[in-house]
C-alpha cells in the first residue's frame, strides 16, 4: 500500500483510490470527495469502483494536473489474455504464490459482541451486544472516517475493542499462521494503491 499526496485546495483529505479487484483488474474508487474524480473526463461516482485500463486518464478535484495509467507488460498481457475467464482468475489469483508477501501490516477496529470468544475488552469488562448490533457500531463508525469526521487512528483510539486501540488499530506486521484464519485471508488478499491519505482498512 502506497500514499500520493494531492496539493491542491479541491481535493478532499480522502478522496481516492486505485484498487485490484478480485478477478485482477485494476479500478478506480471515488471515496465521496467533495469535488469528484475523473475518469477520461466524466466524473466517476462515489464509492462505485470504475475499471481501469492502460493509457486511462485520471483527474481528482479541480486540479489540471493529469494522472495517465501504465500498466506494466505482465499486467496488459494479464488483462489482455482472452484465453481466461474471471472465474479463473479468481482462483489464481487467490492460490499463494512465492511472489506473495510473507508479512503484512494491517490496522484494524474491533467490534467485539456476547458471541466473542472473549466478550471483554479495555473498554468493557462485560461485553452484552448482539452480533446484529457490533455490525451496526462498525457500520456507524465506518461512516464517521469516509466522511472525514474523523482518522481511522482517532476513531480506533477510542472505539476499538483490540488492545491495539492505544496504537491507533495498529497490529503492526505479522505472517501468515498468526492471526485468525478469516482475518489472515482477508488481510493478505488486500492489494490497494492508496491516493491522498485514504486508508485501506478492515472492520472486523
């Protein structure tokens, strides 16, 4: 995961993304900024990835600056080969591979409810919320960070039911085998080229 900088008043403090999908195209998110993000001139909506292509052109805000995709050899014959299907692909791209990572670093929030292998956390010792009801807090405070209330770290800091809270949701790196197996798959199929300062993260 990478972070790009925007100087330009027009561009919001998320405002964008560039993604893999799962069947290994390229995309591109809008994550509700003020001003749009453009795609070959139109403007892309919110929170709806929109594919991406080589020699694309990207605009974001009002900025005259032009951003032009190039994708490299590997991925144009990857994206051109007719020969596999999405279906396929999915499964390839999900089988590890020795050019996979062998660690990553995540940040996270934690929900926790009554179902919890362990319903208890620094900020409640007895944790009495349904499933049905974490999913909502996740959902409230999801919306409180992509509006821009406020940071990922901010909202973790004080939200999250993981120790890893006092960092920010911060679980530093850790390899495959250490975490469990729902959240390892999730976080190493991440693969997300951030623009500005959105960050890629997983509720959980």
């Amino acid at each position: 995961m990478s972070h790009h900088l925007l100087a330009h008043p027009s561009i919001s403090r998320r405002h964008a993304a560039i993604i893999y999908t799962r069947d290994g195209g390229i995309a591109l998110l809008d994550c509700g900024s003020a001003h749009g993000t453009y795609l070959q001139g139109k403007r892309v909506a919110s929170h709806a990835p929109a594919a991406l292509q080589d020699g694309c052109e990207v605009k974001f805000g009002d900025s005259s600056r032009l951003f032009v995709l190039r994708l490299s050899s590997q991925q144009r014959k990857r994206s051109q080969d007719p020969s596999v299907d999405p279906a396929t692909k999915r499964l390839r791209d999900d089988k590890p591979t020795s050019e996979m990572p062998k660690q990553v670093r995540c940040l996270h929030i934690l929900a926790k409810h009554r179902g919890s292998r362990r319903p208890s956390s620094w900020r409640e010792d007895r944790i009495t919320r349904s499933r049905d009801e974490a999913i909502a807090r996740i959902t409230a405070l999801r919306k409180k960070i992509t509006s821009g209330e406020a940071t990922f770290e901010e909202v973790a800091q004080s939200e999250s039911d993981c120790s890893s809270a006092k960092r920010g949701g911060d679980l530093g790196k850790f390899g495959r085998g250490t975490m469990q197996p729902p959240f390892e798959q999730a976080a190493f199929s991440l693969q997300v080229i951030m623009l500005n300062t959105y960050h890629s993260y997983m509720l959980s």
